[in-house]
C-alpha cells in the first residue's frame, strides 16, 4: 500500500513497576488509511495509544508521527493528532456545544467548527443539555466530536464505538470511513467488535503480551479466511503460530 508514513515506532518497551506492559513494539501506519488494532484485554493496546500521543515516555525505541519525532515535538505535533482514549470527560455541567466550543478554542484552529463536528456524530439536537445527563453512547459520540474537531491528520480512537447502539455503531461506521476517504485522515482503532474492523480497516496490527506480532493488509485474509475470520484473529492474539507467514507484512 502506497503513500507516506503517517505513524513509525520502532522497538519501543515501557515497564511499570518491573512490569514490562510492552517490548520490542514496531508499527507502521500510512496516511490516509484506517488502521485496526486487535488484542486481548491487557494486551497493551491502550498503553501503545498513550505512547503514541505523548501521555507516556517509552523506556526505550522512538515513535515518529508524520516523520518527526514525538518526544521532540510533542506540542507542535499534538495540534496534528485527535485522540480518545479510555472514558471520555468533560465539563458536566455544559452542554456539548459548549465542551467543544471550549476545546477548540484551547486548540487554537477552525478545522470543522463547532456544528459541523456535532452534525458528524449525531448530536446536533442535544441544544443546552448538560453533559451530565448524556448517555455512555452519547457521551463516546461527544468524545469522538471533540478528537475530530480541529480536522487532525491522525485520529487515535481506543474502543471508540463502546456503548453504542447498532444504529450508532452503524453511523461511527460511516463517518470513520468518510474521514479517510474524503479528508484523508490516518485512523487507528481499537475495538473488541472484530466485524467492525472487518468492516472499516485497510490493514491490522495484533499486540500480543505487549509485542506486535502480525502487520497485514487486510484484504487477502479477508479473501482467503471467508467464513473463519474470526478463528484466525483468535489464534493469533492467544499467541498461536498457525497463521500464514505470507501475510504478515512488516514495512
């Protein structure tokens, strides 16, 4: 697959308390293409996600995000980067207009604006209602509206379609693809829902006890594994070997 890289780590380690949550972790991640990130609970997925945007300090390897190095440009490269990760919060007491309202202005950029972001989630009739009063799917809508906000170039999104309805999962759906198809945003995606990163990813990464153990377009799996998809997915992230190495593509 073409284009540049959007999203480089290489052989990153970060330990807690003697802990070693992730190893010798590379990823590559191309502009413009969703990239979905599978494995167990305390795999490390979310760990890597916090790396990636600077909340954490790896112990060891680089991270590199649109070809400059993270930890050297952490502020500069953060306005480029839309980011939900765990539970979302917000102030409780203002409404969605409101949050967002703040946080772009924190963010200093026009990128969609306030209305268009609400729009793209669904929630451009909540008016004055307090975020208080938001339901889980609502509140990971207004989540999602607030990454997306300033229009980042890369979009990092932890279980992102967490608490939605079918109908929510279905629209998140078709707004994560319109963002890479239309605008050209990188996406990467966590989500325990594996049809749903059948349904949108280009390429996926399987973290296994803090180790990324396969990289792989999607597609030929997806054409070689009709009816047991889900097998596969499964062997590799119990840590098995009986995947085809033809697959795994490491760039």
């Amino acid at each position: 697959m073409g284009g540049k890289i959007a999203i480089q780590t290489t052989r990153l380690a970060k330990s807690f308390g003697g802990n070693e949550v992730i190893k010798d972790c590379s990823m590559c991640i191309r502009e413009g293409t969703i990239y979905g990130f599978l494995g167990a609970n305390g795999a490390g997925k979310t760990t890597m996600f916090k790396l990636l945007t600077g909340l954490l300090t790896p112990d060891f390897g680089d991270v590199e995000i649109l070809g400059e190095n993270m930890l050297q440009y952490r502020d500069k490269m953060l306005s480029q980067i839309g980011s939900l990760i765990e539970a979302p919060t917000f102030y409780e007491h203002l409404s969605a207009y409101k949050n967002l309202e703040i946080h772009s202005e924190y963010m200093g950029v026009e990128g969609f604006g306030v209305d268009k972001a609400l729009k793209m989630v669904g929630l451009s009739d909540t008016q004055e209602k307090a975020s208080s009063k938001f339901s889980l799917g609502m509140r990971q809508r207004l989540g999602i509206a607030r990454a997306i906000i300033h229009k980042p170039k890369i979009l990092i999104l932890d279980e992102p379609i967490n608490g939605l309805d079918p109908m929510g999962i279905r629209a998140m759906r078709e707004l994560f693809l319109s963002l890479a198809k239309e605008y050209g945003i990188t996406i990467l995606l966590s989500s325990h829902i594996l049809s749903e990163i059948e349904h949108v990813a280009d390429k996926i990464g399987v973290i296994v006890n803090g180790t990324i153990v396969c990289e792989t377009d999607l597609a030929p799996i997806k054409a070689e594994h009709k009816n047991s998809l889900e097998d596969y997915f499964f062997t590799i992230m119990s840590g098995g070997n009986s995947y085809d190495k033809t697959y795994e593509i490491r760039t």
